[in-house]
C-alpha cells in the first residue's frame, strides 16, 4: 500500500522487479478472469484423471450373499485403501481444489436456491473423492463410471458460468496507494492494459491518501499526498463518481465505498491489514464482471506476491511518461 518515503524527483515506479511482467501487448489481451478460472478447472480435472486411474473400488455391500443380515442405509461400494503415492497425489489435488474453490463461488454472490444446490454439488464432489471417507453413497461400482460421473461435475460447473452477465469493460484496474503518491495519473496506463479501461479507487486507498496528507513522516510525502487528493478531487467534480466520469480518452474511473467483508474470501486474508483489504476488494470486483480482465497498478512487492495468489495480475506504472 503506502511506502513512508518521499518520490524521487521525475521518477514514476521506480521499483525493479526480476521476474517477468505479466501484462501482455495490447494486440494479444490476456484471457478474462472467467477463462483463467475454467482454465484451472480442466487442470483440476486432468490431475483427477491420474487419481482416478490410480484408484480401485471394491464392493462393501453389507447385503452381499453370505452377510447374514439385512442392512439399510449403507453404501455398496467403498474405495480401496491408497499406496503412498496416490495417497500423496489425493493430498496435492486436495489443496488445488480447496484454493480454487473460494475463488469460483465467489462468482455466485447472490445464486437462487437452484443454482446453490447445483455450486453445492459439484464443489463438494469434487472434495468428496479426494477426502474419501467412510460412508460416502456416491462411489460407483468401477473407474469407468466414476470418471464418467466426475466428467458430469466438471460439465455442470462449466455450464454455471453461462448464468453471468457479460461486461460492457473488457479491462478494470485497480490503483494501490504507491501510485497514486508517484503520479496519480490514472490514464497512464494505456500502453500496458489498452486504451478502454475502467479505473476502480476503494476506500482503503482513499484512507491513506488522507492519512498520508496530514501525517506522511517527511514534508515530501505529505506533497505527494496531498497532489494526489487534488487529482482525486477533481475527478469528483466531473460527475457522479459512483457512476462513472470520463478520465480521458476510453479511460472511466469509479469511486468505489463499499469495504469488503471476510464471508466467501480465501481464510488468510486478514482484513486488518490494509494491503490485504485491497487484494480482498480487488478479488470481489473481479468476481462481479469474470468477463472482464482486472489489473492492479502497484510497486508494492508484498501486495504483487497476494494478487498472484488469488491469480490476479498486476501492473506497474511506466518509468517514462
């Protein structure tokens, strides 16, 4: 978020990153955010194959002839126990769907009790066959049908995402405090994310822009602070900022007011925290409109680790305007 030092003299992002940036030319766009995440899910899929096929059933019917009894309610079929290895493999694929998970339902802030049932399903399938316990009815008599009911998942929740609305905003960003203190220029960007893009502002970055102004530890800091809020406020006088003004050329900018809450996020973000806040609210827009592609403009090392995390890309200001 905010760094407590002042901006070098003509200098905009000077920070040096090692490895490559993630934003492609204009003329090659990214995949929207919706895409990126069906993309894991073939992966999650394709993993599953290997597990599967690394997998056996046996009958644990307790009405099979001979059992002596007459037994309700209890599952016909049971997995065989795991070597290690497919053992290890379950543990490696648990973790990739308990990662994707949140991030997928996120989508879905507001399903009809329909579309619950259908998310509910599928996602705890999808955990149910890699946890394996004891009396689960869904395992099916052989491999080949449970790869072919696992395909079914798959294909349910693929088809869920064609409930979302499209967005009139192919590219979003989203601007961290450390930009906006080096130049608070917001249509900077054009060469990096195209020139039809829709800047986002949350209140936490708002914060500290009025934090910074009145108590940045040097007299430099406070002026940046201060230069930026000028440009914040001017953007205000061009319209309704909550609705959207003209910034320049394609470029709009939204003043966003509502703060994220913890319900649905991934468990590590810690909303005290005010880089986390801004990861938070960025990961909730971007799964408002997963047809668009999201950026976030920051120098901020912390926070560019955690957009990666949650698989947002980010961008960092030119070093030459």
């Amino acid at each position: 978020m905010s760094r407590q030092t002042g901006p070098a003299a003509g200098t905009v992002g000077t920070t040096v990153r090692e490895t490559a940036s993630v934003t492609l030319p204009t003329s090659a766009p990214p995949a929207s955010y919706l895409d990126r995440l069906l993309a894991e899910l073939a992966a999650i899929h394709e993993q599953y194959h290997v597990v599967l096929d690394a997998s056996g059933v046996k009958n644990i019917d307790p009405n099979r002839r001979g059992s002596g009894g007459i037994f309700i309610g209890f599952p016909s079929w049971g997995w065989l126990k795991s070597e290690p290895g497919l053992e290890a493999a379950r543990m490696k694929l648990l973790g990739t769907v308990r990662d994707w998970t949140p991030r997928f339902r996120l989508l879905f802030a507001h399903p009809t009790p329909t579309v619950a049932e259908r998310l509910d399903d599928g996602l705890a399938h999808l955990e149910r066959w890699l946890t394996r316990e004891d009396g689960d009815q869904s395992v099916p008599p052989g491999i080949p049908q449970a790869h072919e009911l696992l395909a079914a998942t798959v294909q349910n929740l693929r088809t869920l995402v064609d409930l979302l609305p499209a967005d009139e905003h192919p590219v979003r960003l989203v601007v961290d405090t450390n930009v906006l203190i080096d130049n608070p220029d917001v249509a900077i960007y054009t060469n990096q994310i195209g020139i039809h893009y829709r800047v986002h502002l949350f209140p936490v970055v708002m914060g500290e822009i009025d934090d910074l102004k009145r108590s940045g530890r040097v007299q430099e800091l406070r002026d940046a602070a201060k230069r930026a809020d000028r440009y914040l406020k001017d953007l205000r006088r061009r319209g309704d900022v909550r609705a959207g003004v003209r910034v320049a050329g394609k470029v709009s900018a939204v003043f966003e007011y509502v703060e994220p809450k913890a319900d649905g996020l991934p468990s590590w973000l810690d909303l005290d925290v005010p880089d986390d806040r801004l990861v938070a609210a960025a990961l909730l827009l971007q799964s408002a409109y997963p047809s668009s592609t999201l950026y976030v403009a920051t120098n901020d090392l912390n926070t560019q680790n955690k957009l990666g995390a949650v698989g947002l890309p980010f961008v960092e200001p030119p070093t030459e305007q």
